[in-house]
C-alpha cells in the first residue's frame, strides 16, 4: 500500500541509510530538506569517528501515473482516482581528497581508493531503494562533476507510487 509524501520520503532515506550503515560506510547525517541541501561539512562528524558524509532526500514533483511504469499520464478529472506518483531526489554528499594547502594534488593512490568508495555508495545506493519493498522506479544516480571542493556528491532520481488523502468533506471527522 503507497504511503504519503512524508512517509514515503522517510522510508526511503532509512533504507540508503540502514544499507550504508551495514556496509560499514555510515553517514553522519541523514535528514529531509526542502530542495537540494545546503552541505556545510561533509567530511567529519561530530559524534562518530567511523562515519562521514550526509544523506538527504527531498520532494522534487508530483503527478499521475501509469500504474505499469509510474510514467506520467494526463488524467481527466483525477479526484476520481488512479495511481500517483512522485519524483523525489536523494542526495549523498562524502569527503573527497582535494589539493592541499601547498597546491599538490593528492595522490593516484588516493584518488582510486576514493573513485572506489564513490562506486561502491552507488552500488549500496541503488540496491538500498531497488529493494526497499515500495512500487519504485530509479530514474538515474549520477556524481556531481563540478569543481572539486571538499564533497563529492551523489544525486539519486526516484519515482515512487504515493497516496494522496482525499480533502476532508464538511460535517466529516
């Protein structure tokens, strides 16, 4: 049974953190936010030495949808009923190895070793939400290729059946 929005959201940002913690990969923070987050530190955490990193979720859109595929239809008068679906995006933000304070660039060494940690938070990623026991469908997981900076990042598109309640009718409680 589709949930709503909020739930919805919630079991999924507990099945990318659950997995990464059984991985041995924890993330320091995991939390919804309104549209993409603002990543302050992505590399220490406070209170646990093992982890690093944050994972996020938020709403991205709304819709109807074929029940199939959860792909978008037009629907006439969708207050009759129908599948609905929503688009959501995940977000892991890690450390990455940057140039240092004397301009040299980290090694090959560490760039592989990090190349691989990325990779393999993809792969806990994908399963994590393929197998989260919800109508689901993984859009994309692509890596933030900007200018390197103290994170790298991980977008994860979903789309995802949800249940919308219907509005409260006058006299009704």
């Amino acid at each position: 049974m589709p949930s709503g929005l909020a739930a919805t959201a919630d079991i999924l940002l507990n099945a990318v953190a659950d997995a990464l913690s059984d991985d041995l990969r924890p993330v320091c923070k995991a939390y919804q936010t309104h549209g993409i987050p603002v990543i302050f530190m992505c590399c220490e955490c406070e209170d646990d030495e093992e982890a690093n990193g944050e994972v996020s979720i938020h709403f991205r859109r709304l819709f109807d949808a074929n029940p199939s595929g959860l792909d978008e239809v037009r629907r006439i008068r969708p207050c009759h009923g129908g599948t609905t679906a929503a688009q959501f995006r995940i977000v892991l933000a890690r450390c990455r190895p940057i140039i240092d304070e004397k301009g040299e660039i980290p090694p090959p060494e560490t760039l592989t070793e990090h190349t691989q940690d990325q990779l393999r938070d993809v792969e806990l990623l994908w399963q994590s939400i393929a197998c989260c026991g919800m109508d689901v469908r993984i859009d994309d997981v692509s890596a933030d290729l900007s200018d390197p900076g103290n994170c790298s990042v991980t977008f994860m598109d979903v789309t995802v059946q949800v249940y919308v309640p219907a509005l409260s009718s006058p006299g009704s409680s």
